[in-house]
C-alpha cells in the first residue's frame, strides 16, 4: 500500500467525527475517515416504515437470538445495524451495557434527537457545590457554536427562560398532544415545568431535509433523513469538498506514533480481509465514543507511552460518568379511556420533558447536589405494552386493551452520575476481541447523588401524575443498567492543568500536540441534558482550532 | 386532528425490498414481509398450516386458548389473526419456550382429566372457561394451581404478542402510527386542557 500522508486522520464518524470531517474538508484539509462498520443502506436498513407484521418475528426478533442489549438497539427493525458481539468485560460488581453501532454515522443514525444545549450552571457547577470541578470552557465562550450546530442541523423547540436551559434558535416546536396537555396541567400544580423538548428533528424544510412527517418510528432511523445524523447531514457536505476518504468497515487497533512520540498514523484491521493496515496523517482525530476512544489510546501503547498514548496524567480511561435512566413512575390518564386513538407516537412517544427544576436557586436546596430532567412519555404506541394490568381474557379483556389504548403514560428520568474514582475503563488483561485486540473492562457503580435522584423523582413524578388526575400503577424500582443512556461521558476529560487532565480546553491532548479527542469523552461530567448537540459544538469547536493549528503551520 | 393520514406504506413500496418473503416458512393467515410488494403473494389462498414444532393435538389446544384469550366477537379474533401460528413459530426457535409451553398444556390436559374427566379440547366452552378462570383472575386462585398460572400467564403474553402485532390486531386498536402527517398531530380539546368535558367513551 502506497504511503499517502493525510492532513488529518479521523476515528469514527459519529456526531462528534461527522462533525470534525466536514470541518475540516470544508477547510480544504485532506481527510481520512475510518469507520468500524459499514455504510446503512437507507432503503434496506431503515426499516421503519414496516409494520410489525411484515417482519417475520412481528418485530420481537428471533427468540433464538436473545437480547443483549437494550430493546431499541435488538428487534428486528435495526437488526443487522447494531453490533451484537462487542468484546468488553465488566469488573465484579459492574453490570455495564455497552450497545455499539459501528455503521457509518454510528449512533446519530438511531439517537434520541433531544438536543438543550448546556449552561454555566453545568460548567461551573463544581464552583456552586463543592464537587468535581468546572469545565475549562464557559458558557458565553461556547454559545456561538451551539447557535452554528442548531442552525446546522435543526432542532424544534421553544424559548423557555429556564434557569437551567440556555435558549438557542429554534424552529417550529412539536405540539403537545392529548396527553401532554393533560400531565401539564399535573405538573403546574406539583410546581413542576412540563415543556416541549429540544428535538433535532425537523418541523419544517430545513437546508434541503425534508421536514418530518410525524410517522413515528424514529429510533428505528430515518429513511428520508428528517432528523439529524451525520450521514444525512454531514457527511454528504465533506464527500461533496473532494477532501474526504471514507474507510469502511475499519476497526482501529491503535494510533501510532514517530521517534518523538507524537502521533504519525493509525493502524486499523479491514474486517473483511483481517489485514491489518496503517494510515498515516499530520494530525489525529479520535472520535470513537467515549468508552472505544479511551480504549484505543490505552492499546497504544509504546517506547513514549508505556500506559497508553497521551497518559502521563495517569487520567486516560478515568473519570468515566454516565446518565442513570429509567422509568420512575408509570400508569395511565382515565380521562382517555375510550377515546378514538390518536398519532402520539411522533417522536417515539417522548416530545416534552420536564427539564431540571432541582437546585436552581442555591446549589444545595435537596439532598443531593446538581439535578436531572425527565421526558415523559406515552399515548397510542405500536405495541399495547399494558397488558399486565389487565386481568382475565376474553371479550372483556380484548376490550380493555382497546379502551386503555390512548392512556398509557411513563417518565423517563436521566439523571447524571458524578465523577467518581472508582469508575473507569482499563484494559482488561486477558480478553481480546475476535480481532485480537486487547478488550475494554469497564469498573462502574451508581454512586449516592444520582440514587438519590433517582428516588426523588420516584416521588415528584408520582406526583405529577396523580396531580393530572393520572392512575399510578408503577414506581421504578430499579434503574437501567449502567450504559443503557448510551450518554457516558468522560476518559479524555479537558483542563487546564496538565498534570490532572488528559486534553487541553481545545480537546488537543496535553501530550501528544497532534492528537485531538472530539467526542465527550473530553466532557468533565454528565449533565441532566443530552450529550449529542454538546459533542457537535465542542467538536465544532476543537476542529477549527485544529484548522488554524494547520494555518499557523503547527501541524 | 393533525394531518391527513396517506398510507406511508404506499408510497414508500417502491423503496422497500421483498427479498425475505420467499424464504418463510408457510403463514397461512397473515401476510408477511412486504407481500404488498407482490400479488402472487397476496393471492396465495389459506392453506392448513403445518406447525413447525406442536404435534397436531397440541396445535389445536394452542389455538383453542388464543381464541378464548383474544375471541372472534363484534370484530376479529386470535383465530382470524393466525396468534397460534406466531406462537408455533416463536416456541419452534427457543428451547426454554418449548418446554414450558409442553410442560403447561400437559398440565391443562390433567387438570381437565382429573377436574372435567376429558381432555380439555373436549369439554364445552363453558367448562373451558370454568378451568381457566382459576388461573386468570385474581380472586378465583386456588393453591396448587401456580404452574397453570404461569403457563396462562406466558401464553396469554405470547397470545397478545401475536394479536396485536397483526394487521387485524393493529386494525382492532385502530393504529394511528407509521403515516404521513402534514404537521405534528396537535391535541384537537382545546378548550379542555384537563381532558375533564370529553365526549363519552366510545368502548
């Protein structure tokens, strides 16, 4: 293979990769692109138009196939497109779901599309309450590009003047539904805010997308592309420039470095030769996720980086934070009860939230520090999934399954873990995956302040519901599995000190002045918000820093 | 309302792929992948279906309980909807599956013989009904009945699994999803925001 250097080298093309390739051929830089999995097929992957019964399980997959992973990544209308044997080992005590999906455009191709940007009372929130602490960013420096990425990509929502939650710009919100207007009119009186979420999902023609048509199945990916990933957004615009060389189906093993340890390439395995290759660039952009970023820079090991390239911080892997989700309440409105059915299924059922309200005013009015948000959720969905709460069969019950239909409602909370010493990634010193690479080993617990969230919302949410004149028939017992949120943030996180953090406030390693992180693994923490459209505005960020790096000659 | 539903379906046939159609094993009662796509495949007419794991007997039975659990009433049922053929085919791919759904027909078959005297496919709708209300509700457990219960418990699970993923189930529940929305469907009560005034149920 003849020995092309490129300008610059980028590891997955996710939100945060996507991001930086169109930056950076937009920039005239010349870019290679390597990607663990395929390119989807619109037409053939995107199945979500289908209705149950035109795929031979119903949907439910094949039972000889059992789940692995959390229900949105494993049913037959994604099958094939998330990855089923990741290698990863977990420590004792760590139960860590870790679904990948390694087509082109990764997770945006499936995400949740709920898009707030963060606020200062996030990146300075180690100042308000004594934990952790601030981000080396603040929110007046960051705004302009998350006012960039919403123009980019378009995200639905209203100006709120919540305390919380910055206003951006915004197109048309969704309209609450039946349900919505009913759990508001709980929330008002629990003293809670019941509002339309930010949703990247387009309410109107937006930069030559499509608006949505409200089908419904949107985890299932969009096969008209009107909400964003990358490969609609994107990755179209950087191959359109002439400066991007997609990979595919590239699963990088290592980045390699020169005498002086600085970054020269990429070695990779093509997963259908099992040759291993090698690519080489002026610069480096790791954007692989969190978790497979930290495990490509601890596998790169050499003469320079004994424990991993850019790790004299001792920090690489550290630091590891995650989004506690799970249903804190459910039951049903019986104000609809027998009512005709309605769309509610707009957005995958979730189109408001109920954004943090903890802890505005003084740091520490609850009895933990920080807060979360929660979506609730609802109404006529594709599977009647209440049928538990009905007794008996016959005639009676196939009627009560159609009278609840329009009734079924859930909260969803996400609730951010702190930082915590204990959970980490490392490399798991036994296990390879089927490629021989060394396998990541996650160490992860919930920490108190997140369970306390948690048990909080339990009450509030339960509150709201029967505040809207709601049966309550569920109180979460327990939350998702650490990983479920597929929100971790952490590994490469970026300070000002270079002893204590492992990339700069450019998301520029501290060592290795060539090799960039733009995923959030560079986040200092979880926040109650979403990570995507903050990964697209720092990697916005770090990428045209790494173009003027490139200007100035520095690579 | 929001939006004039058009079958998103329709317009999007030219974009879907049949391929996998062929390749089923023979679903007599309901269609399958993208058979819209095809009208030999519309056309096929009900054939017996041949369960790929239920001995003939067995079959039966299944079929008999996903008719008492989802019944043919002012509209279709389990039976229309073809439940028992999902279920075959589900039970037909899981070892653990097969072997509670043996283990609780077996059980029903006893229960029937020592309570009723026959099997019981043999015992009148009412007798059916008396040996299940048991394992259905609540208030009528009896002790000793537990694996009966579950049993009901999986097969009805597995009898609205099969139900409700049907275009006839679909239909029954009156799906408002998978079309196309002009704009984002919008509460139409809205002078009603506590949903208090609305006009009566309609089941």
């Amino acid at each position: 293979m003849p020995k092309s250097l490129y300008d610059v080298i980028v590891i997955g093309t996710g939100a945060g990769g996507g991001m930086a390739i169109k930056t950076l051929c937009d920039a005239g830089l010349k870019v290679c692109a390597l990607n663990a999995g395929r390119k989807l097929e619109p037409a053939k992957d995107f199945r979500n138009h289908r209705m149950p019964w035109e795929m031979k399980y119903r949907s439910f997959g094949d039972p000889q196939t059992p789940a692995n992973g959390p229900d949105f990544t494993q049913n037959e209308y994604v099958e094939g497109v998330w990855e089923r044997e990741i290698a990863y080992t977990t420590a004792p005590g760590t139960h860590w779901m870790w679904p990948r999906c390694y087509a082109v455009g990764g997770k945006t191709n499936f995400w949740g599309r709920s898009s707030a940007r963060f606020g200062d009372i996030d990146f300075k929130a180690a100042s308000r309450d004594g934990s952790d602490t601030d981000w080396p960013v603040s929110y007046d420096e960051i705004a302009p590009y998350y006012t960039r990425v919403e123009r980019m990509i378009g995200v639905a929502s209203t100006v709120q003047n919540r305390p919380s939650n910055p206003d951006g710009s915004y197109l048309p919100p969704f309209n609450f539904r039946c349900l919505d207007r009913i759990l508001q009119k709980g929330a008002e009186k629990a003293g809670v805010p019941y509002l339309p979420d930010r949703i990247a999902q387009l309410t109107l023609p937006h930069d030559g997308h499509p608006p949505c048509h409200f089908c419904g199945n949107c985890t299932s990916g969009c096969d008209v592309g009107a909400f964003f990933s990358t490969p609609w957004f994107l990755l179209p615009k950087a191959e359109a420039s002439g400066n991007l060389e997609l990979r595919t189906n590239a699963l990088v093993r290592s980045i390699v470095v020169d005498d002086a340890g600085q970054a020269s390439g990429v070695a990779y395995i093509d997963r259908h030769t099992r040759q291993e290759n090698e690519v080489y660039g002026r610069a480096i952009v790791v954007a692989a996720s969190c978790l497979e970023t930290a495990r490509i820079m601890l596998n790169s090991k050499s003469r320079h980086w004994p424990t991993g390239i850019a790790n004299s911080s001792g920090q690489l892997g550290r630091n590891l934070c995650d989004h506690l989700y799970g249903v804190s309440a459910s039951g049903y409105l019986p104000q609809l009860l027998g009512q005709p059915s309605f769309p509610d299924n707009v957005g995958d059922n979730s189109i408001s939230w109920m954004p943090r309200w903890q802890n505005l005013r003084d740091a520490h009015e609850e009895s933990f520090v920080r807060g979360y948000s929660v979506y609730p959720d609802g109404g006529c969905s594709e599977f009647p999934s209440y049928q538990d709460q009905i007794e008996g069969f016959g005639s009676f019950f196939k009627r009560e399954m159609k009278r609840r239909y329009p009734t079924p409602v859930s909260f969803m909370v996400q609730a951010p873990s702190l930082r915590s010493d204990s959970n980490y990634v490392d490399i798991d010193p036994q296990v390879k995956d089927s490629y021989g690479i060394p396998a990541a080993r996650i160490h992860f617990q919930w920490g108190q302040n997140e369970l306390k969230m948690w048990e909080h919302s339990k009450q509030v949410c339960a509150e709201v519901l029967r505040a809207a004149g709601g049966i309550l028939e569920y109180s979460g017992e327990q939350p998702e599995s650490p990983g479920y949120s597929l929100h971790e943030t952490g590994t490469c996180r970026m300070g000002n000190d270079a002893q204590r953090f492992v990339t700069n406030r450019f998301g520029q390693t501290n060592d290795v002045a060539n090799l960039y992180a733009c995923d959030a693994s560079i986040f200092l923490n979880c926040t109650d918000k979403s990570t995507t459209l903050s990964i697209l505005a720092f990697s916005l960020r770090t990428s045209e820093y790494i173009v003027q790096q490139f200007r100035q000659g520095n690579h | 309302m929001g939006g004039q539903g058009v079958e998103r379906r329709e317009v999007l046939r030219i974009l879907t792929i049949a391929a996998a159609a062929a390749t089923f094993p023979g679903f007599s009662k309901w269609s399958f992948a993208c058979g819209h796509l095809s009208n030999a495949i519309m056309h096929v007419k009900p054939a017996t279906y041949r369960p790929l794991f239920f001995g003939a007997s067995e079959y039966a039975l299944v079929e008999r309980l996903t008719d008492i659990i989802i019944p043919r009433d002012a509209t279709p049922g389990a039976l229309d909807a073809g439940v028992a053929e999902f279920i075959d085919l589900m039970v037909s791919r899981d070892s653990e599956l097969q072997r509670d759904f043996r283990a609780g027909l077996t059980w029903l078959n006893t229960r029937s013989v020592k309570a009723q005297g026959k099997q019981f496919l043999l015992l009148l709708p009412a007798r059916q009904v008396e040996l299940l209300e048991p394992l259905a509700y609540k208030a009528k457990f009896r002790t000793g009945e537990e694996p009966g219960r579950e049993f009901f418990q999986l097969l009805r699970e597995y009898t609205v699994m099969g139900f409700y993923t049907s275009e006839i189930g679909l239909k029954e529940l009156d799906y408002p999803g998978l079309k196309f929305y002009g704009a984002s469907p919008s509460c139409p009560h809205q002078d009603d925001p506590e949903h208090l005034h609305l006009p009566p149920p309609q089941w």
